[in-house]
C-alpha cells in the first residue's frame, strides 16, 4: 500500500531546517544571541503589519 | 473554585496542521486542542514559530496559518537573554548535533516564559523521552519549572484538559 506523504509535516521539517541553519551559521560566528534579536524584530514587524492594517480599516 | 489557567507554549508544526491539506485527522485534533482543550488557556508563541511560518512553501497554506495564528490572539514572547544560553547548555548536556539547535531553543523559549507545556506534533524530534529527561534535568539543577514535552492528546491528558 503507498504511504501517504505528511505535507504538513514535510513543510514544518523544512521551515525548521532553514531556520536552523540561520541559527547554526550565527552560532558559528558567535552572534546567536543576535540573530535572535533579529528574528524578534522581523517577528515584532510582522504582528505590527496586522495590527496597523486592522486601525487603517477601523478609521475608514 | 477558580481553575488554574495553563500556559501553554505551541511550537510551529501545531499552527502548520491547521492547514493540513492531507491527514483530516490530525488537523480536527489540533483544531479540538485549541478551540476545546486550550480554550481558556493562555497560548504563547515565540518569535521563532513567526519565523518558521514565514518559510511555509504554499502561499494559501501560509496564508491560512497566519490568519489562524492572529486569530488565536496568543501572548508573544520577546527576546529573552537566557534562550540562547538554555539551547546551547542543553545541546550540550544532551550530546545533540547542531541540527537540534532550533529545537532546543524553543525549549528555551518555553522555559523561559515558565510554560506548563510545550505542545508539538513533532515526535521524532522534541515529544520523546530523550528530550524530556534532558529538559527534567536542566530545569531541576537550574530550580525552573519544566514544561512539559508533548504531542496536543498528550497535553490534554497530562494537565486534565477535556478534548
């Protein structure tokens, strides 16, 4: 019988491996403590983007 | 009697089964995990499972987890200084490769944010007992609470929490 493929899980697998691999190369170079700072801030933008969008259509 | 609300700290590959296009199953279970289960709980992400849904291949998946995610309204946590240090410590401690390094630091993340668990579909990675007695340990020599490791069922069950 075929084995169905976990997408779900095939696309969490992924999107953990490229983050790890930009914590990996930051460790590396002694800057993870960085680079999580970095993801907070893009992290921060994203929330934010919502959050300014919901007051652009409340004030229409 | 008022009943305790659990923080409950839930890594990406819960969020990414919300727009699980193939095993029905799995995503009515998450979905019975937030509406049912962790419906009067508090509900933690970190910066890093933003990140990791950013990377999310499909646009409408991605888009559909996103809108989910808000939608649950959960606490966002910031930059912590220990994170990094609490990853590596446990990489270490534990013998794992750097492949785990992103694992471990949502560990650090839900130690940090003193969750009563870390909810993950992920099995063959964080929800095991190799990661838990590690997690046991770190916590117990540091005197902070453990979270709990598991997959949502597990969670449920472990903290009383009716699905």
């Amino acid at each position: 019988m075929a084995r169905t493929v976990d997408v779900a899980l095939k696309n969490y697998r992924r999107a953990r491996r490229k983050v790890n691999d930009r914590l990996v190369k930051a460790e590396k170079e002694g800057r993870l403590a960085q680079e999580l700072r970095r993801i907070e801030r893009e992290a921060r933008a994203w929330w934010d983007k919502e959050d300014a969008g919901k007051v652009r259509r409340k004030a229409k | 009697m008022v009943s305790r609300r659990f923080r409950l700290y839930l890594d990406t590959s819960v969020w990414n089964r919300l727009a699980d296009p193939v095993n029905f199953v799995m995503r009515r279970d998450t979905y019975h995990f937030l509406n049912r289960a962790a419906a009067r709980h508090i509900l933690v992400v970190s910066p890093l499972v933003i990140a990791e849904v950013q990377e999310t291949p499909d646009p409408d998946e991605r888009l559909t987890i996103e809108r989910l995610l808000r939608k649950q309204r959960p606490e966002r946590l910031g930059h912590h200084e220990r994170v990094d240090e609490i990853a590596r410590s446990l990489l270490e401690g534990g013998g794992l490769g750097m492949r785990r390094l992103v694992d471990l630091t949502h560990v650090g993340y839900a130690i940090t944010c003193r969750a009563d668990a870390l909810v993950t579909w992920d099995a063959r990675t964080l929800a095991r007992p190799r990661i838990r007695t590690l997690v046991q340990a770190y916590c117990r020599r540091n005197g902070v609470q453990a979270p709990l490791i598991g997959r949502p069922g597990e969670v449920a069950e472990w903290l009383g929490l009716s699905m």
